[in-house]
C-alpha cells in the first residue's frame, strides 16, 4: 500500500505545480502581449524548472506503477489504475492529465503567439534591408527568406 501512497502524492504534487504553470503561463501571455522581455526571461526560467519537476515525477510514477504491476507495454497507465480498482489515484490521475492538457493548450496558444511576432519581426527586418519588393523562398523550415537584397535603408 505504501506504493500507492507514493503515487498518490506524486500526482497531488503534479497538480499543485501545474497549477503553478498555469499562472506561469497566463502571465507569459500576458508579457508577450506587452512585449516585457525581461519578465518573459524570468518566467521561462520558472517554466523550465517547473517542467523539469514535472518530468521527473513522471519517471518516478512509472517506477511506483510498474511496482503495482503495471506493465508499460500493456496500454495507457490509467487504464491499469481504473481496472484495479484504484478510484481515488484515478480520480487523481484525470485530474493531473486534464491539468496538464490544459497547460498544452495554453504554450500552444503563447507559441503561436511567439511565432507571429517573429515574423512581424522578419519583416520589419526586410523593410530595413530594403526586401519589401523582393521574391520570397521558403527555407528548410518552411521560412520565407528573400531571394536578394540590394536597396539598404540602414546598415548597423
């Protein structure tokens, strides 16, 4: 029983820190929308460490169920807590998971973000090397870059 104590507070802990990655991430919204660098270094520093936990409790959670028998190649985890019987460390287990999708949700939304500002970025870049009127390719990474530039507004 000592085991599903374990894992009982394993996922109670879980829940708690993404509760704190939620906050985590609404304030990195937030911050991207009012393009506060210095506060955005400062929360994925937060967000790194808070994931860093996370993953490591992942790997001690399967250490805690393969000791109750659960064996990785058989099927998603929760299904072997819900046909053991286990309603509370299920109920848990929901818990923890419906957290952490919402918290995907929100770093989708934060990336998509990120990425609208880097191209907003890229093509100011393009205005200043004088490449507004240039032809456009895509890169290996699916990219715009320009063909050629040969109109300089401002050299650094």
């Amino acid at each position: 029983m000592a085991v599903n104590d374990d894992l009982k507070n394993l996922l109670t802990q879980d829940l708690q820190q993404l509760r704190e990655l939620t906050d985590v991430l609404e304030q990195e919204k937030a911050c991207l929308s009012a393009s506060d660098v210095r506060a955005l270094q400062d929360l994925t520093s937060e967000k790194n460490r808070i994931l860093s936990d996370v993953r490591e409790r992942a790997k001690q959670k399967i250490h805690c169920l393969v000791a109750m028998g659960y064996k990785p190649d058989h099927g998603e985890p929760s299904r072997f807590i819900q046909s053991a019987g286990m309603s509370d460390l299920f109920d848990l287990w929901k818990q923890a998971d419906a957290a952490m999708r919402h918290c995907q949700g929100l770093n989708e939304h934060n990336g998509r973000v990120v990425g609208h500002l880097q191209k907003r970025l890229g093509r100011l870049t393009d205005i200043f090397r004088g490449a507004t009127g240039q032809q456009k390719l895509y890169g290996q990474k699916g990219q715009h870059t320009s063909v050629s530039s040969r109109t300089m507004l401002a050299s650094a």
